[in-house]
C-alpha cells in the first residue's frame, strides 16, 4: 500500500487525525469477509478503547492461553501503535486462530460477513464471561463480592437470561420485546429477548427506516398459526409484534441481501435499492422519545451472487470518510456511500451494495 498510503496522506495533509491509524489488511485468499468486518471493529471506537485497555491489563501474564479475544487485542493495538500513519498489516495470527475455533471459516470458500461477525461477538463474550467467573471464584474474592455479583446471573422476567454484563454486551447488546394480544380476552404476554444485531427483510426501492417499520408490523396469527393463551387456556387468534424495549449503544442492521428461492431451489442475492440514512431516528421502541443514531461503518458485498464475490467495507473516521479494500485504502466523498444503497433494477451493471450497517448512538 506504499503508494495508496503516501495518497492518502497527502488526501488528508494536515487533517490527519491525531494518533489516528489507517492500515489495510492482508487477504489470505478469502478473508475479505474478515477483513471487513475488523476494519468495521476497529472504527467502532468504544469497542476498540475496550479491547486496547484488555490488551494493556493482560498482556504479561506467564500462565495467559491464546484465543480470540487475546489475538484481536494484539491486532488492534499493533495497528494503533504503529510508528506510520498508513500501511499494511498482516492478521495472520487471528485469521489462524479463527480457522482453529471455527471450521467453516477453515477453507477457501466464500463466507459470509455476517456469519463472521456474529460468531466472533458471540466467541468474545464466551471469553469474557469465563474469565469474569473464574475472577471471582478466586480465593482472593471475598465471600461478600461474591454475594453481590450473584443476581447478576439470575432470570429477569419474561425468562430473559441477564448477562454477566461484559463491554461487548453494553456496547452492542439491545433488548427486544415480543408481544403477543389474544384477541378473545385482550391479554397481552411479553416476552423480552437480547440481540447483538437486527436482521432486516428488505424490499425493492425501499428505506432502512421502512424495514424496520415492517420489522415492527403487527402481525395475525389465525388458522394452523393460532396461539396459546394461558388465560383462555385454549388456542386462540392473537396479534403478534416485536418492539425495540432498549436500543444497543452500537446499533448493527444486518440487510437479509440474500434469500432462498423455491422455483430456483438456491440461494438469490437481492439487489434491492435500499437506502441507509447518514443519521437515523430509531422509532420502533417501546420509550417514547426516539433514539438518534450516525452511521460510521458499511460492509459491501461485492458480487451477483451469494456463493462468490468480496467484501470491503466504508468507514467513517473524524468526519472523514474511507473505502477500505484488504490492503487499500483510500479517501473517499461522503456523497459516494449512497452509490452503495443497491440497484434500481433488477439487472444493473452495480453490484456492490450495503450488507451490514454500523450506527453509533448520538442520543444524550
């Protein structure tokens, strides 16, 4: 990335950020799909804090076992503690690591992004998790600590499993509600349930703000579809909703880009045109005052199909944005992101559109 890097340097002059670092990542065959969603990781800025201040406090013990948490802390501060503003680096280490946890990331298939960055989420807080609960079951832990954190474990209502509460939790963690209204005796059950990310229907020439409407839509079940009401004690018509009870930090849509086609008995890419707002106002929530969010992440797929193609990703860094593709990286106009909101026709020359989105919440 000699000289890329050199350009976008001479791009930025001297509005460079401070202490800021754009690096590019090398691709082992077919780690776009990784690739993309560390560059997404790293420009979520209050992850990336987290996880430089996890390498900073584990980083000398002699009896500390590798895993993923430990190999993404040591990518992430080896690319802030670079002596260069721009470059390349080589993930090699987590790339291996993540073939190691993980077959379906081992071949040189294409995989998906998505897939990738639940199953990395998800890992990290397994970590987490263990290591909070073998701190304190340690001897040195007072009995008295031990009694305090102890609900934190328990059942919360509607069944919901209250997590230990690591800063992968509070910073992507959201909670949905699922209401269900029997129609005979108007009895509402609620049933509350965590999400790292939201996986949206899309539609033609539609909007991020109208998929999460339908996300929202009130629904019948009726017929074979009918519910149980504990009240009724029998099956009964009801209507069916999931709301937002309390919006993530870290507001992650997941675009369903790809759906499984009956007549053709294969997995479609849609190509829909669906546009993602710069800022955006959260409406399907239980609180009444909307919650405010600012994009600063996409991840593209790049391609026709869901079998093949690439992932790069967009990245908006101190009010700049950059398109980063494996070991390039480059400056581009804020107006060039809705040249990935997809295509207007169904056969279009563009195949490069919005997969996963990245918003950060700016509500005080």
């Amino acid at each position: 990335m000699g000289a890329a890097g050199s350009r976008l340097e001479k791009a930025l002059g001297d509005q460079f950020p401070e202490g800021e670092r754009y690096f590019g990542l090398e691709n082992f065959g077919n780690t776009c799909y990784c690739n993309s969603v560390l560059q997404a990781l790293y420009f979520c800025v209050p992850f990336r804090e987290k996880l430089l201040e996890y390498y900073e406090k584990n980083k000398n013990p002699a009896d500390a076992e590798e895993n993923l948490l430990t190999c993404l802390a040591d990518l992430f501060t080896q690319i802030s503690s670079q002596k260069k503003k721009t470059g390349v680096i080589s993930p090699k280490r987590f790339v291996q690591r993540v073939r190691k946890e993980n077959e379906l990331f081992r071949g040189y298939m294409h995989q998906d992004a998505h897939e990738f960055l639940n199953f990395l989420l998800n890992e990290l807080v397994d970590i987490l998790e263990k290591e909070s609960s073998a701190a304190k079951n340690h001897p040195e832990n007072s009995s008295s600590e031990k009694i305090a954190n102890g609900p934190m474990n328990g059942q919360a209502n509607g069944g919901l499993k209250e997590p230990l509460g690591t800063w992968v939790h509070k910073n992507f963690q959201g909670i949905l509600t699922n209401e269900t209204k029997c129609l005979r005796c108007e009895t509402v059950t609620a049933r509350d349930e965590t999400f790292f990310d939201l996986s949206v229907d899309i539609e033609q020439n539609s909007s991020i703000t109208s998929c999460l409407k339908n996300f929202s839509s009130t629904e019948t079940l009726n017929a074979e579809d009918k519910f149980f009401c504990d009240k009724c004690c029998s099956l009964q018509e009801a209507q069916k909703r999931m709301k937002i009870k309390k919006p993530p930090h870290i507001l992650v849509i997941h675009l369903k880009r790809f759906k499984y086609i009956e007549q053709l008995g294969r997995n479609k890419k849609l190509s829909y045109r669906v546009v993602f707002p710069l800022e955006l106002k959260l409406m399907n929530t239980l609180e009444d005052a909307d919650s405010e969010y600012s994009l600063f992440s996409v991840v593209v797929h790049v391609g026709t199909g869901p079998n093949h193609g690439h992932y790069v990703c967009l990245v908006k860094s101190h009010n700049h944005w950059l398109f980063f593709d494996d070991e390039n990286v480059e400056m581009i106009d804020e107006s060039a992101v809705q040249t990935f909101f997809g295509s207007a026709q169904e056969y279009s020359s563009n195949s490069e559109h919005g997969y996963i989105l990245f918003y950060e919440s700016i509500t005080s």
